[in-house]
C-alpha cells in the first residue's frame, strides 16, 4: 500500500460503518446494504467495515462473498476492516494477549476474503504507556506474521480508551518493525500529541 492510493486508484472517499452506526444497530440499514447505501446515497466509492455489524457472519464464506458481490455490483472497494472486541492486546497476561491475538486471524481471513488491503487494531492505553509499549509491540509483530501470509496490513491505532498521543504509537509501530505494520490513528490520538513532528510522521504511516 503505497503513496498516492487516490490517484492510483481514484477514489478520494470512502465511508466507514461507524457513520451509519444508529442506523445499522436499529436495524433500519442492513449491513449487507452498506457498499450500495455508499454508492447511491452519498455518492462514495470505498468502504470501511466494522467487525461488531458482521461479527456473528466472519466465518461464513457464503456471507462474506455476498458482500463482494454487493460491492462488486455497486462498483465500490471494500477497504478495511475495524476490529473491535477480540481482546487486549496489550494485557499484562501473555496468555490473554495471545488468545487475543489468535482472536484477530479470522479477521485477517475475512480482510483477505473480501479484498481488504488491511485490518485496524486497537492498542487503546488502560495502564501507564510505559508498561504496554512493549506487550503491545510484541502482540501486533506477532498478528503481523500471520497477516502477511494473507496480504494483509495490520494498522494500530488508540480508539477506544485514553490516547497515549502520536509518540506513544510511534514508537509502537517501530518497536513492531515488521512492514506489515501501519498506523490508523484517530483524531483523540493527534490532538493529544505533544509534537507536531509526531504527527506528522505517525500520518506518514497511515495507510488508512
């Protein structure tokens, strides 16, 4: 996944699930309806999933290619899936973060199935940063050996809990050193940032 994806491929936006979240979770969209809701609705060629609207459907093959034809049919890219829920993969248990991590493969299958370049992952601060650099670190280079076998990126990013800020995930993503690896950060993350140099080098990262 390299500079210049808009040009490359056209597409300058693309729509994350999340946006339609009330509607999904209402059940008044179908997530089956989201590349066609994309396209006819706000006029956009890419999607972003999110792992909660399809969690009970990743191990089914007859589902997720009903997804690519929905998109296919539409014309739009499926992008990336957002994974929620699968565990701590910076936990003080090494065998927390491993079943967490092994938690994480059937969502590189479905990225791979569905023609996803990546799967972003949170690695959200509960404790000091200090202390889960390392465990954080060591769980995503380890989810990045097995998404490489299947072409997939794996983008770290600090969602869901209190943002260490870009240096924290700067210096994750280093220590991971594996080019699988790449950045998803959210805003909370940049604005919690000390330096503007970290941002932007953190945003040199994204590939999302």
């Amino acid at each position: 996944w390299e500079p210049g994806w808009t040009q490359r491929y056209g597409i300058a936006m693309y729509l994350n699930e999340l946006s339609l979240s009330r509607a999904l979770s209402s059940g008044q969209l179908d997530h089956l309806d989201l590349a066609r809701t994309a396209k006819t609705r706000f006029d956009v060629q890419a999607v972003e999933y999110v792992s909660r609207f399809f969690h009970e459907q990743v191990n089914d093959e007859k589902y997720l290619m009903e997804m690519n034809r929905r998109a296919a049919d539409q014309d739009v890219r499926q992008f990336l899936i957002v994974v929620e829920g699968e565990g701590r993969l910076g936990d003080p248990d090494a065998d927390v973060r491993k079943k967490a991590v092994g938690n994480h493969h059937r969502w590189v299958d479905a990225a791979e199935a569905l023609g996803c370049h990546s799967i972003a992952v949170d690695a959200a601060i509960a404790g000091a940063p200090e202390e889960q650099l390392g465990r954080v670190a060591e769980a995503v280079h380890a989810l990045c050996e097995y998404a490489e076998r299947h072409h997939i990126n794996v983008l770290v990013g600090d969602r869901i809990e209190r943002p260490a800020g870009a240096d924290w995930l700067l210096r994750v993503i280093r220590r991971v050193q594996h080019p699988a690896c790449g950045a998803l950060p959210s805003f909370a993350c940049l604005a919690a940032s000390k330096r503007d140099e970290d941002v932007v080098r953190l945003v040199g990262l994204a590939k999302g």
